[in-house]
C-alpha cells in the first residue's frame, strides 16, 4: 500500500513532464484520422488531472514525503490539555499540508475519558483540541482551515472503564475535509 | 433484615403471579443477593404496560431505622379488572422505595376488607400496621373508563384520614396508582409526594462502537412506561425539563457539533435552539421558564449565558478564560450557580444575575462540579471527586458542612426529585451504565439499570399537571 503510494507519486511526476512535452508536439504533427472508439476516454483521463498529493487515495488521509500515512491521533494527560513534546514534530508536518493545501480544511475533535462530569468534560476536550488548534496557526494554518469540535466523553475510543482504555481516549483528533 | 424478606414476599403476593413466574422471581432475588450482597431487593412488574426499554428498579438499602409499617390491602376489583389492577403493588412500591414505609406483605395479612365495614382494626394492629389503604376498582359503562376509590385509615385512631376517588381510563393504572402513593405519602409524612413525576434520560445502545446509539427517554419516576422522545446515532447529554413540564431543552451533536434542541414532551415541536461555532451545551430552564441558561464558546472559551426564549436574545454571565460551565439556578430565579476551573480546579460558584456578585461555595476538595441548588436554596448537590473517586454529595450552604451522599464510583449528574427528598444519579455496576436514587440523607438507595444498554443523565420532572380527573 505505501510503496504503491510512493510509486504513484513518482509515476505522476513522470506523467505531468510526459504531458508538457505532448502538449508541444501534438500541435506539429499531423494527426491520424481515426474512427472514434467507445473506450477511448478511459485511457487519456488520468494523465490530465493528477498532481501531487498530500494524501492517500481517500483523500482525507494525509501522508508524509514517503507515503506514509501521518498519525492524526494525539493523547493527553489526565485532566491536562497540554501538547506532548514528541507530538509537535507530526502537528507541523500537519501544519505544513495545510499551508500547501488552503483549500483544505480540518476538524479537530477534542476528547476526554470517562472521569469527572459530561459538561465539564465538553471544556475540557475543547480545550485540549484548542491547543492542537493554536498550534496549527501559530505554523501558518489559516484558522478558517480549522475547526475545533469537543465531544467531551461522548465518543470513547475503548469504551472499557479502565486505565488503559482511559489513556485511549484522552485524545484529540484531526479529521481532513 | 425481616423488612427485606417481607417485602420482596409482598411484592409478589400483590402480582398474585403464576408459580413459575414466583420461581423465577425468587431465583433472580437470591442469585443478585449472592452477587451483589444486596440487602433488599425488590422487582416492578407492570406486565400489561411495561415498555421491553423501562428501567428495572432494585431496592438495595433498607433506609430509615425504624420505617412506617403500612398495609395496602389489594384492592377489589371484578375478574374482568384483575390483570390490570394490581394497583396495591404500585402504591406499595412507590412508598417502599421512599425508604420511610415499610409496607405489609399481602399474604402476611389477616383480611382483605375493601370496604370500611369489613375492616376489623384491631387485625390490623396486632400485625403493627400503623396506617391501612382498602381500595376498590369497578369497570363503568362508559367504555374502557374505570372507577377508582381508595381510603386512608390511622390504625391506632380508627380514624379515616384520606379518601379519593377518580374516573381513569384503563391506560391509566399507573398513574392513579402513584397519585394514591403521593397521596398518603403527603398525609403521612407532610411533604409533597414525587412519585406521579417523570425522568428524562439517555440510553446509549452500544456505546464506544461505530453503531454507537443515543435516545433520549421519557419514563415514569419509577421506570416503568419508557418511550423514546428522540434518536440519534450522535451523542445526546444534559437533558432538562421546562417548568411546567411540557418541554425538554438537551444537546444534540446531529450536526456534527453540540446544538441546543428545543422540544415537546408530548407535542410535534422541535427547533435547534443555538448552533453556533463552539460548544452550545447545558441548557436549563429558569424557575419562571422563560429563560433557558447555558454555556456557549462562541467566543473561544465556554461562558454561561441566559437566553430569553422569546425574544432569543442572549445575555453574557461569566467573563473568563478558564471553563465556566453546568448552570444552574436558584429556585428564586435570582442567582445561576455553575463550574469554573478560575481557581486553578473546578469549583462550585454562585453569580447574582441583578449585581453579578460572584462567590465560591465550594473549598473541600479539588473536583467540584455539576451542582444543583435544593428546593430551600440554602443546600447544595454536585459531583465530588475524592481519593481519585467521583461521587455525589451534599452541602449546608450556611454550615458548610459537607456530606457524601454514594459511595459507588463515577457518579455523576445528580438531579433532584421536585419535593427535595430523593435525587437521581448516573453511576456505572460492572462496567454498565446505570441509575441510581439516594435520598438527601443518604440512607436510603435504589438503582434502575436497564437491559437495553447504558442509562445516563438522568433529569427529574418537576410537579406534573395532574392527569387524573378527581371526581
């Protein structure tokens, strides 16, 4: 799957110098007249469209330079909405494929584990997806890119009632539009 | 000890069901008493009317040392009644459940009188009855009506205390059933009875999967006659009642982010009340029900605003970049008590609406939230976290004396009965979601889990229109 990511990559690039140098040699030559063919329009499509991609094939999942899918899933202590250190380096490889793609936009879900109150924790996930908000700006991320949604406890990850799955779901998460 | 066995024994006497029906009952009594180590237990059957979503209700603390001993004789009715008319059992249940009666066990009785002539009292005090209800039920020639009359009688006194009569459909045993119930309760004790109130609340069907289901239901205080008001495959929370009942404002994410709804309880009416960018969460009526408090973000971090609901303009409460939020108000309307984390831990404060003068109230401990005021305003309930562990508890607002009212785990969403006897929580047994009732001194409990999935959120009604006609 990734090397199939990284080849179509190159593949494209091939393809978009293959078609500037058509361009300027379908206007010289003569061209054969040929019956028109049904199937004719398959063939041709992909060469014109493509560029290259900060996302896989869904389109909603980003990928690095190697094609590898980026992580969009990002953990919190408990009770705290502070970034983790080894996190920032992945939010700004974020930050950099929204500079690249304006027209992109992406929403931030905050969320917290099961303890302490519904409401209370509904500020607290928005809190913890306003700092992976704030951080995307402050690197260059237009906020109308940006959407901060809180689901409080609502939408665990596990839904076990244990530490384990506590840390789980202490998260916030990007989801790309 | 001898309370619990009498009245499981009472409620089934009072079904009157068949033997295997007694098997099963008593084999389910035994095996959550092995594994619970219940004290009492004791099961609801409406066979007729009950919902396959009602809550189960399970008695498992004896409450008050020394309850009032009550006989309700069963009442009498033509065969053509008998299967719905098992109207002694609800009146039984309901003031069992209040922790402070202690009622008889039917088959323990020596008579069956349904008329004042046929009651000997003197029966009735060598079992230590201190109060009786005989009753009657009879079929009118106006279809599907029935008539319903019941009397209260001192047993010591030879006195009648109370008597009623009403005119109900056959749809509506329950409801005269807890209408008699807050009847002699008032009598007896002097406080309003609660037990013909409703509760609102969320049953997560599947929760923490991507089939993920959310309803919002209605169910009589006891559980039973549940229905779905709305569904959603997107989460539901904070359901509050409109004063007169008639309505319930919550937080739906159908959109894809918390909106305020608006809807009838009974109508067709339903509108997103606010949708804006942000958290819009919390909504609580104020006691004049013109008002809707709640928190909004809109402006970056949560703030408690009031919103007229006619006019839907929106008046700012609290300034402040930490989180305020879970409102609620004094019963004069005058003051909103909510959570801020200002202080550095959340914490219960208290806003006047006329000055904006702002107090603490709450200083043991370093989690207090979701705080409701009682009916006196003068005591507070809320979530308190203490040794790691969330549980609900109680506080004299002019004693400041603080005390823990559960003693179970991630108890959360405290809600009070509208008398201020009892309130209802959310709180987890063996992983599911369930609710639980303990009255405000914490001696007596009762929970409702159900089998349909994960309850949650519970919101008592207030005082409901009666929907009997007294005759």
């Amino acid at each position: 799957m990734q090397t199939q990511s990284r080849l179509s990559r190159l593949a494209l690039s091939v393809l978009a110098a293959l078609f500037i140098a058509g361009c300027s040699s379908t206007a010289t030559e003569p061209v054969d007249q040929q019956e028109p063919v049904e199937q004719a329009p398959e063939v041709v499509a992909p060469e014109v469209v493509e560029v290259v991609s900060d996302f896989a094939e869904d389109d909603t999942t980003p990928v690095d330079e190697s094609g590898q899918p980026i992580s969009r899933t990002f953990y919190f202590e408990y009770d705290k909405a502070i970034l983790n250190p080894s996190d920032l380096a992945t939010l700004e490889v974020h930050a950099q494929i929204l500079v690249r793609n304006s027209d992109r936009s992406v929403v931030v879900q905050g969320h917290c584990d099961e303890r302490g109150t519904r409401e209370y924790n509904l500020a607290l996930g928005e809190r913890r997806a306003a700092a992976i908000s704030s951080f995307l700006r402050s690197a260059g991320v237009g906020s109308r890119q940006i959407e901060v949604v809180s689901y409080g406890e609502e939408r665990p990850q596990n839904p076990a009632h244990n530490s384990g799955a506590w840390a789980e779901n202490r998260r916030a998460v990007l989801e790309y539009r | 000890m001898s309370y619990s066995t009498d009245f499981v024994s009472a409620s089934s006497a009072f079904l009157r069901p068949s033997a295997q029906l007694f098997a099963q009952l008593s084999g389910l009594k035994r095996s959550l008493i092995n594994y619970l180590g219940l004290v009492c237990l004791l099961l609801s059957f409406a066979p007729s009317i009950q919902a396959a979503s009602s809550l189960d209700t399970i008695i498992i603390d004896r409450g008050v040392d020394e309850p009032i001993r009550i006989s309700i004789v069963p009442f009498a009715a033509p065969e053509s009644l008998s299967d719905e008319a098992n109207l002694a059992n609800i009146v039984a249940f309901d003031l069992a459940r209040s922790g402070q009666f202690d009622p008889l066990a039917s088959e323990n009785m020596l008579s069956y009188p349904s008329t004042r002539q046929a009651v000997f009292f003197r029966d009735w005090r060598i079992l230590k009855s201190a109060y009786l209800v005989i009753g009657r039920a009879q079929p009118l020639p106006e279809r599907d009506k029935v008539f319903v009359e019941f009397e209260l009688y001192d047993v010591a006194a030879e006195r009648l205390l109370e008597s009623r009569d009403f005119t109900i459909d056959r749809s509506q045993w329950r409801d005269v059933g807890h209408k008699i119930a807050d009847l002699v309760y008032a009598k007896i004790t002097g406080v309003q009875g609660a037990f013909s109130t409703k509760i609102l609340y969320v049953l997560a069907k599947d929760a923490g999967s991507r089939d993920a289901r959310f309803q919002l239901e209605v169910a009589d205080a006891d559980g039973a006659r549940a229905r779905t008001l709305y569904s959603s495959s997107e989460p539901i929370l904070s359901a509050s009642w409109s004063p007169d009942g008639k309505r319930v404002a919550y937080v739906s994410f159908e959109t894809g982010r918390p909106s305020i709804i608006l809807q009838d309880i009974d109508g067709p009416y339903r509108e997103r009340l606010t949708n804006f960018k942000g958290i819009n969460s919390s909504p609580v009526f104020s006691p004049d029900g013109k008002s809707l408090a709640m928190v909004l973000s809109r402006g970056g971090d949560p703030e408690i605003f009031v919103m007229n609901i006619a006019s839907r303009k929106l008046r700012r409460i609290t300034r402040h970049h930490g989180i305020d939020t879970e409102p609620s108000w004094s019963p004069d309307g005058k003051s909103i008590v909510f959570t801020s984390d200002r202080g550095g831990r959340p914490q219960i404060y208290q806003v006047e609406l006329a000055t904006n003068f702002l107090e603490r109230l709450t200083f043991i401990g370093d989690y207090n939230a979701r705080a409701r005021l009682l009916p006196d305003g003068k005591h507070l309930v809320f979530v308190h976290r203490r040794n790691g562990v969330f549980h609900i508890a109680w506080q004299d607002l002019e004693k400041d004396s603080l005390l823990v009212l559960t003693a179970t785990d991630l108890d959360e969403s405290p809600s009070l009965a509208p008398n201020g006897a009892m309130l209802m929580y959310a709180t987890q047994d063996q992983g599911r979601g369930i609710l639980a009732v303990v009255s405000i001194d914490g001696r007596v409990k009762y929970r409702l889990p159900s089998s349909a999935g994960d309850v949650r959120e519970p919101a008592w009604s207030p005082f409901l229109p009666d929907v009997l006609s007294a005759n």
